[in-house]
C-alpha cells in the first residue's frame, strides 16, 4: 500500500495470518459488526474498535506503509502477530464497502502511529550501525574446527552408506526409522544440519509405497555425491564449493551485489517441523526478470517475522548468497511499501520448464525444484493424478502429489473452468507445484497454498 485509494485483496489480507486458526478467526471479525470508530489515513494506517469478551473493546491499530511490511498493534492479550483484530480489521477495510471510511485517527492511534514514524526517521538519519571486526583470527580457527567436524561427520557417513549397500537394501525396511535418526544426530553433533536433514528423509523412505527401493537407491547416491563434494571441495570451482557448503548447512552472508528493481510477490508458503517454521517467498523482478528467494524463519508453532502477500509488488534492493545456481537472496532496504500491481512474470511451455530444470541440475545437482510461470496451460485429469497441459501444445507437466491433496488444486481447476491461465509454480523431478494462479485476460493472482 499505499496510496488511500489502493486496497488489498482479501486473499493478500489472510496470507498475513500466522496459522489457520488465526486465519479462521480473523475472517470471522472481516464484518461491520463488532467494530467501532474505524478509519484509514491517506498515510496508510488502519484503525478501530472491536467489541470482545471484557467490557472495553479492544484497540487495533494497523501501520501498511511501514517498508519492512505491516505492523500491528492491539489490546488483546494475544501473542500471535497478527492477532485475529487486526487481520478482521484488515479484510474489513480490504472490502472497500465503506466499512472504514477516511478519517482522522484518534489519539491512541496517533500516538503509536507518531512514535513509529519517529523511531523510523531517527533510524534513517542515523544510518547503519559500524561493523564489528571482532578476532579474524579467532573466526579463522572456530572455521577450521567446524570443517574437521563437518568432515569426521561425512567419512562417518560414507560407512553408514557402504554397509547399507553391503547387506542390500531390504535390510533397510527391518532395521526401522531409529537408524537414520540415530544418523542424523551425529551428523548434527558433526555440525552439518544439511546432511542431517537428508539422513532423516531417508528414514522415510523404506515401506513408502511401490519403487521404494530405487527412491532410496537415488537418494543414497545424492547423499553419497554431497559427502564426496565436501571431502574434494579444495578440487572443485568455487561457484560449486559454495553449494556444497550451502547444501552442507554451512552458514554463509549475502555477498552479491545488491539490486534494486521492483520485486513482485509471486508465492508465499511456509513449511513446519518440530523446531522450526521455514517461510519461502518468491520474488520475481519486473525489470530485471530475474526470480529470487526470500527465506524467514520462526521458532515451532510461530509464524515467521517477514509476510509479503502474493500479488504486492516492492522497490527494494535484494543481494544474492553465494553457490552455483543459487536463487536465495536477502531482502535489503526497501524504498516503498508494497502495493498492487498488474504486471505478471513472462510465462512458458511446460516443455520449456523441464529444461530449465534440467540445467539447473547441472550447476546443483541436489535441486529440489526449480521457479517458473507456465504460460496457457489448463488442468485436467490424468489417471489417478492431475497435470497441466499446455493450450498451444501437445505437451503436459504432472503435478505433483502432494499438490493434488488440499483446496489448492480444486482452487486451480476453478479458476481455470477449461480455460487457459497463467501458474506460476516449482518443478522438479516429483513433478509441478502450483503455487500461484491468474486467470486468462486480466485480474488478480490468487495464491493456491
């Protein structure tokens, strides 16, 4: 946002939401009801009362035009940013129906709503905060002394791997989940989360399904390239070092060049385990037509700081983290807050997608997926699956199955009623998921996750 006259879908409006339940509560308070004394400035603040249990209503108050994205404050003893007020206050104001009409904020509002501003302007002219130098030295041995773990971790590996392989597969199915586990911990002792989080995959591959022994076969040799990657890094070019280290877990800075263009929203999901919440959202340059990662993270049951709703677009400068083929880049100064936007990222063939794909895998054989638009595909079923075929072609991508549970696929075929649109999506080596859909001519991107 924003300009008054610019407002959110409901759809960017819920992207917000922390969790399901917030998302549920939060489109219950999206009516008239039990608001009071709402309004929105030409600055880009949303405010009002909500009538709750207690005998005073709850004050919310809303700041869309702060760069690093919305800021929410409440009365409500909520820990959850934000709370079910503020996104009901958002999805009524997001409704344009009058609901919160332009107005002068009151003085509760005014005051946190000057004390923000004032604290971003004193950031501003102060600058940045000088760097730490700290002991070069010092790092330069901590470095020295996670290499030779990380190292022990994989030699320790390359055994696991050789005996697995020496009493055959099958054996994998009897020995249970607790091996890889008891694996993965030592690899998180030797300080590589990258191979643990492998290790663990592993686990559950045994007894998932027909073919599980080639998956388990294809993964071991994923496992077993990394660990050698690691073992000859001093050999290799150091574009693909840095992916090993990457794909390792190692920590590295952002060290590219920033660019500034403006950066669209094209897809926001987040993905959960029992430490941790992972936010992935990516951005596409309508300038640049370059694609980008943003990765943010929050402790278990916890929504990730950073929320940029699909179909918002930024002026912001983002730098690139180091690797061969590396897409991951850190979100840097932001010149505006997000709006809307019309513009959508070109689109291509389904055909076109898999060779993507397939040079991707060159510089990082350990891809996943890869970022792309498929331009004038349709959705139809496939057997027991679905896939996307494309509109001018005789060519399809599967979706993949985990795209094909969920309300995300039946929001596609919707959307689609027969008819060619735009997906923007990941494709990988499991198949296509959507994540993101226009509808053909114009109209707004629906996110399908």
């Amino acid at each position: 946002m924003t300009q008054q006259g610019v407002r959110w879908t409901a759809d960017q409006v819920l992207a917000l939401a922390p969790d399901a339940a917030s998302r549920k509560a939060g489109s219950r308070l999206g009516a008239a009801g039990p608001w009071s004394e709402t309004g929105s400035s030409g600055e880009g603040t949303v405010w009002g009362l909500c009538k709750g249990s207690g005998s005073k209503p709850y004050q919310t108050v809303v700041d869309i035009a702060d760069t690093a994205g919305p800021a929410y404050k409440c009365s409500c003893p909520s820990r959850k940013f934000p709370c079910k007020h503020a996104l009901g206050l958002l999805l009524l104001w997001a409704g344009g129906d009058g609901g919160v009409p332009d107005a002068q904020a009151p003085e509760w509002a005014e005051q946190w709503i000057g004390g923000r501003r004032q604290r971003a302007e004193q950031k501003r002219t102060a600058g940045p905060a000088p760097a730490t130098s700290g002991d070069p030295e010092a790092a330069r041995r901590r470095a020295e002394k996670r290499a030779e773990r990380v190292t022990a971790g994989a030699m320790e590996l390359e055994q696991r791997l050789a005996d697995l392989l020496r009493s055959g597969l099958a054996s994998a199915e009897s020995s249970g989940y607790g091996l890889w586990e008891e694996t993965a911990a030592r690899m998180v002792d030797a300080q590589a989360p990258g191979l643990a989080a492998r290790v663990r995959e592993l686990g559950a591959i045994p007894s998932s399904g027909s073919g599980w022994p080639v998956r388990l076969l294809e993964e071991c040799a994923l496992i077993h390239l990394l660990d050698q990657g690691w073992l000859r890094r001093e050999q290799l070019p150091d574009s693909l070092a840095a992916t090993v280290r990457s794909r390792i877990g190692l920590p590295a800075a952002a060290a590219g060049p920033a660019v500034r263009d403006r950066w669209l929203v094209l897809a926001q999901y987040d993905t959960a385990d029992s430490h941790l919440t992972t936010r992935r959202i990516w951005l596409y340059g309508e300038e640049s037509g370059r694609m980008v990662l943003l990765l943010s993270y929050g402790a278990a049951g916890r929504a990730p700081a950073l929320a940029l709703p699909v179909g918002l677009a930024l002026d912001a400068e983002v730098s690139s983290y180091p690797g061969a083929g590396q897409l991951r880049a850190d979100l840097g100064e932001q010149f505006t807050p997000p709006t809307p936007t019309a513009v959508r990222p070109a689109g291509v063939s389904t055909t076109q997608a898999v060779a993507w794909y397939g040079e991707a895998l060159r510089d990082d054989p350990w891809l996943e997926s890869w970022p792309v638009t498929l331009d004038r595909v349709i959705p139809a079923p496939d057997g027991d699956g679905w896939q996307l075929a494309d509109a001018d072609g005789n060519s399809a991508l599967p979706l993949a199955a985990s795209a094909r549970s969920g309300s995300g696929l039946w929001r596609l075929v919707a959307v689609s009623g027969g008819a060619p649109v735009t997906v923007f999506g990941e494709c990988g080596h499991r198949g296509f998921t959507p994540l993101t859909v226009w509808p053909e001519g114009p109209g707004e991107p629906i996110p399908l996750c």
